[in-house]
C-alpha cells in the first residue's frame, strides 16, 4: 500500500539570516528599521519577532518574515494541515476542532480562506520543479450549508500539495482546464484519481496516464462484492469472503490464491477485479 506523506512547512519565530534584497528595487544596501513580536496561530509557536528594514537605495520600509511565516496570521504549516483536513474528508467546522487540540482557534471560514491560500502561496515554485505523478483527488466541504465541490492536487513524489481549487470534480471541462498548466509546467505524465468517469476524461484531455488509486479501487471491489453477495446464493458467500480477504491483506502469492478460487469456483468476475487490483 503507497503511503502519501505530506510534508509540514517548517516555522521559524525568528529570522535566521537578512533579506537578501529590497523587495521593491531589489538593491542590497539595507538598514534594519526596528521590530516587534507578533503573535501567530501555529501548532508551536505563539509569537514571532518580526523586523522592519529599510531601504538605502529607494527609502521605502518592509518587514522580513522568518521561515514559514508571512502576513497573514496563520504559518504556511497551519494553512497546510487545514488542507491535509480536508483532504482526509473532514468537514470545516472538524478541522476547526483538530486545530483546537493544538491550542489553535480558528473559525471555520478562516479554515476556508486559508485552504485556497495555499494555491497562491505554492504557485511562484511550480516552474522550478518537475512532477512526475500527480494525484488528483476531489472531495466536499460544506460552505453555508450548501456542499462545495474542492479539487486537490498533490505531488506523489514529495507528497506535497501543490494546488486547490473549487471545481465540481464531475465537470470534465474545468477539470481538464485546471489540470492542464499544471501538466505543461511540472511536465507530468502519470495522474493518479479515484475510479470516477469524468476525471478520466479530464487526464485524457490532458494527454496524461492515468492510474486509479489503490484506495479508490479497493473502494470500488468492496462495491462489486457487497453487489455480487445479494446476486449470489448461500453457497458463494465463502468464497467472496476469501476474495475480500486476500484483495485486504495482499499478500505475497494474492495472485496465485485468486487464480486457484477462479478455478474452483468459476468466480470469473471477482477475479478480473481482484487481479486489476493486486497488479
Ligand atoms: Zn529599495
């Protein structure tokens, strides 16, 4: 079973090194203008020392975030594990409680605001890096009571999210639209989706592989047998059982125990899905 890790961002109360230029002009020459704590919603850190510098060159003043940190009042970590959240199902006001296990409040709708943040926040290293296997995955959230389509996109490499969007994952012409300057820039060739229809039909607008999650296909087996039970007599519950069990455990000789159940029982079509899935 492929583990996904998603990585946190790193978040640091105090700046470990100076800017390296003037964000307005880029010049070099700067002064350090002052700072002040600021308090910050994170897992770890309650407050960050935030210093001001000054310009020689074009006179004009900013601040210099530390490590994982910028204006906003939430770290990049928090706004990560929000999306990590929902893309384990929870609903808003969920993720709101798990924040709060870690002292953190937050209201719902920040939790939403800051989930499409990360979109932004990631897009500026897209043209950097290259990403072979993307995952895509959708999922809902319920905004003002009315449930709200979100689409995800992960790299499988690095586990990292990379982009988030609210597209409904059923329209296959947004998805395709959104997916595709993704493809072109990370240069990927394997999109990794759950079984739905329509996101196949997106990957193949985008002239992409497309590989169905394990997860997502062990989900889809489980449908066909608990299908195939009420369609079967007494006799073939055995052997259904057997077919659950091995696709669950997946051990080492699966294949050859599906193969040897398709010659005692005839089970033609749990084979064919059960062989796809330990393939
Ligand atoms: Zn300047």
């Amino acid at each position: 079973m492929a583990i996904v890790t998603l990585h946190l961002s790193t978040v640091k109360a105090y700046t470990e090194n100076r800017p390296s230029g003037c964000p307005h002009c880029g010049s070099g020459l700067l002064q350090r203008w002052g700072g002040a704590t600021k308090p910050v919603r994170d897992t770890q850190i309650r407050t960050a020392m935030i210093y001001r510098y000054r310009c020689v060159a074009c006179r004009r003043t900013f601040r210099h975030y530390p490590e994982g940190l910028s204006r906003a009042d939430q770290s990049l970590r928090l706004l990560q594990l929000a999306a990590i959240g929902w893309t384990l199902g929870l609903s808003l006001r969920g993720m709101s409680a798990i924040l709060s296990a870690f002292g953190v409040t937050l209201a719902h709708m920040t939790v939403w605001r800051d989930a499409q943040a990360i979109a932004k926040s990631v897009k500026p290293d897209l043209s950097r890096r290259k990403v072979r296997v993307l995952g895509v995955d959708g999922f809902y959230t319920r905004l003002k009571g009315k449930p709200q389509g979100t689409l995800l996109a992960v790299d499988l490499g690095s586990g990292q999210t990379l982009a988030l969007a609210q597209i409904e994952e059923s329209d296959t012409q947004a998805v395709a639209e959104w997916l595709q300057p993704l493809v072109d820039q990370l240069g990927v060739e394997v999109i990794v989706t759950d079984d739905l229809a329509s996101l196949g039909v997106a990957v193949e607008q985008v002239n992409c592989k497309r590989q169905i999650c394990r997860f997502h296909a062990l989900r889809w087996i489980g449908r066909t047998i608990k299908e195939l039970r009420s369609q079967l007599d007494e006799d073939w519950q055995e052997s259904l059982d057997e077919v659950q069990r091995t696709v669950h455990d997946m051990p080492p000789d699966g294949q050859r125990l599906l193969y040897m159940l398709k010659s005692w029982t005839g089970l033609e079509a749990a084979f064919l899905l059960c062989g796809s899935a330990l393939a």
